[in-house]
C-alpha cells in the first residue's frame, strides 16, 4: 500500500506541476497534457485525498518526533485485517488529522496515543493475534484496543453536538462512515456489530466518496495544491459542491469530463471503496435555473451535497 500510495505521491506532483506550467482555463483552455499524470485515467494508481497529510486510515498513533498521526502500527509490523476492517474505508480504525486539528489537538494533549499503557497493550494483543493466526478469511484477532474513532470520542469527551458540527464543517462524514447514532448510542455491542458489518448505506457512502474525489480532481487540474484550504478561503468551508468548482473555475465541459473520467475509470475504485455515479452534466453546463436557486439557498453541508446528489442520473 506505501508504494501505491508512494506512486500516487510522485503522479500527484507531476499533475500539479503540469497544472501550474500550463495555467488554468484563460491560459491554455486546459489542454492539459496526456502524459501517465493522475490526469490519465489510464495511470490512475490511488484516489487523491485532499491535501497531503490530511486524511489517514488503518492503525493510528502519534509520532513521538513530529507530533503527527501515523498509519503503521506503533510497535513494528504490518497491519492485521481484524473484522472491523469490513467498515467502509476502515473508518471505525479511522482517526483523521483534520478532526485533531479541528479540537485544537497536539502531541501534548495525545499522550493517550503514546502511554506505555497502550503500546504494551497493542504488543501484546498483536503477538497473541499472530499466535492464534487468520481464519479462512485472511482476519485476525483485533489488536486496536482504543485507537479507534469511538475511542477517540470517548476518550476526549468529545459531545454528540461538537461531532457533527466537525463533520458539518469539514465534509468528512462523505469520505467515512461515522454513524452519528450508533457511535453515540451507548451500546458498545451495536457499535462493534455496526463496524464488522456491510451496512445498507454502503453503495451511497461509496458514491459520496467519488464525488469528493471528483471535486478534488478538478480543483488539481486547476493547479490547486490543497483543496481544503482552497475551498475554505473562496467559500468559508473546507468543500464546494461540483457545480461551485466549475462556475468558479470556469471549467469548460471537455476539461470536466477528463476530470470525470478520471474518477470513474479508474482501476482502482473496488478497492479504495469508491464509484462514481452517471451525473447530468448537461443540468451544470446549461446553468438551470434550479441548480442556480440550490446553489443560492445553500446554507449547511446537507444542502451542498445535496446540489451534487440532485445530478445523479442513478441510484448508488
């Protein structure tokens, strides 16, 4: 998976650089080169994430030297699939930057993540797990212990309200699968049968999540480095709806549909758990009068997704 990721790194830097050699639309009218860059639908590796650094999954630690979190296992070793590994993107053993950054969380207030408490712990339930093996299914014993979404909530006191303001504010309930009502239920029984379950809401999720990677594909063949922060300075939140990046960009359709392309081509999709869903892209380009008024009423993030759900020409 680093090496994936590793390549997607070196195309990413290649899309970007091309990006700002060649300018945006009033530049070039996006003729953007055909060259193996993440651009190519037929080179594309892994999706793009939002900014580097921004999300993580698997298991999460907190490195002692940087102060921030990492996805190998804090003793060594490669990561044991466990049941909970079933959950849409991992996201019960989940813990993203941006919710740390967005409590005011650093090393100093993280020490849970690096107690020898935890560590010693996590030694020793991976050596039982490694004892005991994989079942026919290729899952081990859990070894996460605490480090996990609900644990983090859990252990910083973190209120139902404060939760989904942070989800309402970053967008990050469409790139995971934080059930609001389940993690919050008090029913560690629920809890742990809703994380190693396929849940109903899957296909929507993986939709969802192809159209936040649609969204950053654009903002990337415009040259925009970190798209969270890009969408933070131009609309007061770290996300924009699809047709608010192409009014804005003035994206033309050929442009769009690379981008579109791109992202729901791609070789990967299955196993980074996303799929883009036909979209009229015809409603954006003739500027209907509705999606101009969905725009125009959009007050909170139910409203902006819901102007990108409104295209979808399908159900997930």
């Amino acid at each position: 998976m680093k090496k994936v990721n590793s390549i997607f790194a070196y195309l990413l830097i290649l899309t970007i650089l091309l990006c700002a050699l060649s300018g945006c639309a009033e530049k070039t009218g996006f003729n953007v080169p055909n060259n193996g860059t993440a651009a190519d639908d037929t080179s594309f590796e892994a999706p793009p994430v939002d900014e580097p650094g921004d999300e993580t999954s698997g298991e999460v630690f907190l490195d002692e030297n940087t102060g921030s979190v990492e996805t190998e296992n804090p003793v060594g070793g490669d990561y044991l699939p466990c049941k909970h590994s079933i959950a849409f993107r991992r996201s019960y053993e989940s813990i993203p930057d941006s919710i740390m950054t967005y409590f005011g969380l650093n090393k100093e207030s993280c020490e849970w993540f690096l107690s020898d408490e935890i560590r010693e712990k996590f030694r020793v339930d991976r050596e039982n797990a490694l004892r005991v093996g994989h079942d026919e299914n290729g899952i081990y014993p859990c070894v996460h212990g605490e480090i996990t979404i609900y644990g983090f909530l859990k252990h910083f006191n973190i209120s139902r309200e404060a939760f989904e303001e942070y989800l309402d504010y970053t967008g990050d309930g469409r790139k995971h699968d934080y059930n609001v009502d389940v993690l919050y239920s008090g029913d560690e029984e629920l809890i742990d049968k809703y994380y190693s379950s396929i849940n109903d809401n899957r296909e929507t999720l993986m939709a969802d999540y192809g159209e936040a990677l649609l969204r950053i594909e654009l903002m990337f063949l415009c040259g925009v480095k970190s798209p969270n922060e890009e969408c933070e300075n131009i609309f007061g939140r770290r996300y924009a709806s699809i047709p608010e990046i192409v009014y804005h960009y003035d994206i033309p359709k050929d442009v769009f549909m690379e981008a579109y392309n791109t992202v729901k081509n791609a070789k990967y999709a299955e196993a980074y758990e996303f799929k883009l869903v036909d979209l009229d892209i015809d409603r954006i380009y003739n500027e209907s009068e509705s999606l101009k008024a969905q725009i125009a009423a959009a007050k909170s993030s139910k409203d902006i997704f819901a102007i990108d759900e409104s295209l979808r020409l399908s159900s997930p």
